[in-house]
C-alpha cells in the first residue's frame, strides 16, 4: 500500500478524533473559549472543499468522508459558540480569511479551475 495514503488516513482519523478533548474543555467550567467567526470560517472552507471535490473528475471517494466528518467536527464547535460556550471576535485576522474563503469561491465560480481555488481555500 502507498505510504502517502496511509499518512493521509492516519492524520485524517486523528484530526476527527482530536476533536473529543477540546469538545471536553469547551464543556468544562472555565474552560476553552472558541472564536465563532474562526470556526465558521474553517467550516465554509472545509465546505468548499467539499462542493470541489464532488464536482472534480474523482467526485465521491474515501478521502471525502474523511472531510465530511472534519466538517461535522468544526460544525459542532460552531454550534457549540453559538450556544454560549464560545466568544464572538471579528478581528482582522477573520476578516482576512473572510476575503480569502470569497476569493476561492468565487475563483472557482468564475473559473472552475479546482487547483487555483483549493490553493486560496488552504
């Protein structure tokens, strides 16, 4: 079997697992405090990668369940915010990533040229 697609399983399980202590903390009393607007700027991107992914030549494959369960796991610390548990700080830092995730899309949109997209999305 290829090594690479091993190590890409392996980091993708271990990012959909990472997930489990830091839902912890952000649970705990006094705990973690998660910025909304960051966390919903990584749930849009991983969103574009997905829409990406499926309209590209190799469409649904194992790589995009990967994804779509990191997607879940921004989406619950969104929710999670949303609830209460989080802080709600637009920064220039988000607003930066904002314009790249609008870039991307519309790259994308105008284009359709996947590569050029997924490079302003990661």
């Amino acid at each position: 079997m290829n090594w690479h697609l091993l190590i890409g399983i392996a980091a993708g399980v271990l990012q959909i697992y990472a997930i489990v202590p830091y839902v912890k903390d952000i649970l705990a009393k006094n705990g973690t405090k998660p910025n909304v607007v960051s966390w919903a700027l990584w749930t849009l991107f991983q969103l574009v990668a997905i829409v990406i992914q499926l309209r590209s030549a190799d469409g649904f494959s194992w790589s995009l369940l990967l994804l779509l369960a990191s997607t879940f796991n921004t989406g619950l610390v969104v929710v999670l915010c949303l609830r209460g548990y989080g802080e709600k700080e637009f920064g220039w830092i988000e607003k930066a990533c904002l314009a790249i995730a609008l870039i991307a899309i519309g790259l994308y949109v105008v284009t359709d040229a996947a590569a050029l997209a997924l490079g302003f999305n990661i």
